[in-house]
C-alpha cells in the first residue's frame, strides 16, 4: 500500500493481530526522482505499538526499514509515520507492506530449505490457513460466551433493579395514601 505524508503529519494504520501470530512490516519512502538522492526532508519517524501501548519498533529520521515480532497480545497493533514539518513543506509517499499470520511467513524460503516442490508449498500453505481459520473460530466463539455471560448479567442486574424501583415506588404510594389518610383524619373529613 502506498501512503501520502506532508510534513508535520501523523498518519497511522492499526491492524486487528492475534496472539502469537508472526508479524512482518516494511517501509521505504518512495523517490520521486530515481536519478538522485532523496533530500533531507524526505526523513520519517515510525513507531509500532500494541493495543496496551508497548512499543514493538521504533526508528527516527529513516528512509526506509523493516520490523518483525510476534503479538503478545489480542488486539489492534498501530503503525505510526511521522513526517517532521520542514520549511517548505515536502509532500511525499511511502510503500508500506504490513503481514501477519500465515500470510507473513516466507513460503519461498522454506520451499527451498526443505527441497520441497511447488505442490507441497500449496499444501502447506493450505494447510496453515485452515489451522488459523481453525484457531480464529475458536477466537470468536470464546468472545461469544464472553458477551453472552456479559448479556446475562446486564440483564438480572436490570431485573433486579427494576423489582428495586416498583418496591419503591409501591412504597412511596403507600406512604402517600397514609398521609393522605392522616390529614383528612386531622381536618375530620372521614
């Protein structure tokens, strides 16, 4: 994917990781004029953080780079370029690649580690996704039973409540008739 950034910008993409997936990202600021050298200006800041807020990459005043971790945790990781503001403003774009899961491992590589041919790479392949079909379907049914359970409590707490307020809106009638009782008594109305 391409992003456009001017100076003094912050644009971030999150991503929705789960836990252990292998994640793999690179980015490298695109030249606008391939004959020479990117200018100064053309320098970014990145920052990958997790949902909870730790910093898994980091890098200042780079043209380009690479980051690899595995999530410690569920949730939306967020990726962060900088441009610091320059004089003239500078507008450019920079190539951001961002995998995790099955689709971050390098499938090439392994084919020729293992001396494997083309057919058995599809099948590995095919393989690893159906295991993380498999594993992100346990995923959302644990967040089903999870919202479920959270259903359930909301309702008897709203149960209880509402039992709560006709009590006492039974009470305050039955206090109402009493005094009413009382003040006609008082003025010998009944």
């Amino acid at each position: 994917m391409r992003l456009d950034l001017e100076s003094g910008v912050t644009k971030c993409i999150s991503d929705d990781i789960k836990l252990n997936s292998m994640t793999v990202g690179s980015y490298s600021i695109v030249n606008p004029n391939e004959a020479l050298h990117l200018p100064a200006s053309h320098k970014i800041f990145v920052t990958v953080t997790s949902p909870k807020g730790h910093s898994h990459h980091h890098a200042e005043s780079v043209e380009s780079g690479k980051f690899v971790f595995t999530a410690d945790e569920n949730g939306d990781y967020t990726t962060c370029f900088v441009a610091p503001g320059f004089r003239p403003p500078a507008k450019f774009a920079v190539d951001f690649e961002w995998k995790s899961g099955v689709e971050a491992k390098d499938w090439a590589n392994i084919a020729k580690r293992g001396q494997i041919n083309m057919l058995e790479v599809e099948v590995r392949k095919l393989l690893d996704v159906t295991e993380s079909i498999h594993d992100e379907m346990f995923q959302l049914r644990e967040r089903e039973r999870e919202m479920q359970e959270l259903n359930r409590s909301t309702n008897s707490r709203m149960a209880a409540m509402s039992l709560l307020s006709l009590v006492v809106a039974l009470s305050v009638a039955g206090l109402q008739l009493w005094h009413l009782k009382s003040f006609l008594e008082r003025k010998k109305l009944l």
